[in-house]
C-alpha cells in the first residue's frame, strides 16, 4: 500500500482503505453496530492483502461496496431464502459466495456463506488464519 513520504503533505494524503468515518457511515446506513475486530481489521488493512485483489473481493475496502452488498441480501434474499440477519458481509468470492462475520460477535471468526450447500461455515478462527486463507485462494 502506498504510504505517504516525508515532505509530502500528509493531509492530503488520503487512504484508499476504510477509515473511522466510512465505518460510521457503514454502521449508520445499515443499522449495524459493527463489532470492534472487524473496524480493526479494515481500518488497519493488513499490508499483505492490500496489494492482492482481496479489496475487491476477499476482504471489501470500499465502505459503499460493503453497504450495497449488506442491504441486498437484507433487502433482496440471498438465492430465493431469507438472509440469516446476524451475519454481515465483509468479502465475497465473486462467485455469489460471502465472507461473513457476527456483527454481535466479540471474538474474531469468519464465516463462509456457500450459496451452493445454503449454508455458513467457520472459514477462519483468527485474523492471521483470515489473512492466510484469503492468500492461498487467491493464488489458486
């Protein structure tokens, strides 16, 4: 991700990430208070994924992208079923398959909502487990 350098004016410099105000923007539009793993997690964008495709899919950098995406399954369904309310859409695969997480949740866990099976699973446990699976599919 690129950073800014010494001599360059800081402010403004402004990230292509989410920011403290985008997440305010998120939870205001969709009615979610969004648990404080995942506003860490976006706000502090791991380096690592930056650079990948994870922000267009993965894991959404684009808070207009991650309220779209939330409000249409809220509003919409998700594949002719109603869409289970305490899950919140972070990433997607492209293939109508989403990254979730409990939006009342305290611990870090992502789930992984297969429009296939109809069904959400554990994708991962941990935020490097996260980062690391979200590499590997993206290398594949």
């Amino acid at each position: 991700m690129d950073r800014p350098q010494l001599g360059l004016d800081v402010m403004s410099w402004e990230s292509p990430f989410v920011t403290h105000d985008d997440v305010k923007r998120i939870e205001k539009e969709t009615g979610i208070s969004l648990p404080q793993h995942y506003v860490d997690l976006v706000v502090n964008y791991p380096d690592e994924l930056a650079e990948t495709e994870a922000p267009d899919y993965g894991l959404l950098d684009d808070p207009d992208e991650v309220i779209r995406a939330n409000r249409d399954v809220r509003e919409q369904g998700y594949f002719g079923e109603q869409w289970p309310l305490q899950y919140f859409i972070i990433g997607q695969n492209g293939c109508g398959d989403y990254y979730v997480i409990l939006h009342e949740g305290t611990a870090f866990s992502v789930g992984f909502a297969d429009h296939e099976i109809m069904a959400c699973n554990r994708f991962a446990n941990t935020r490097e487990e996260f980062i690391e699976k979200l590499l590997k599919e993206i290398a594949e």
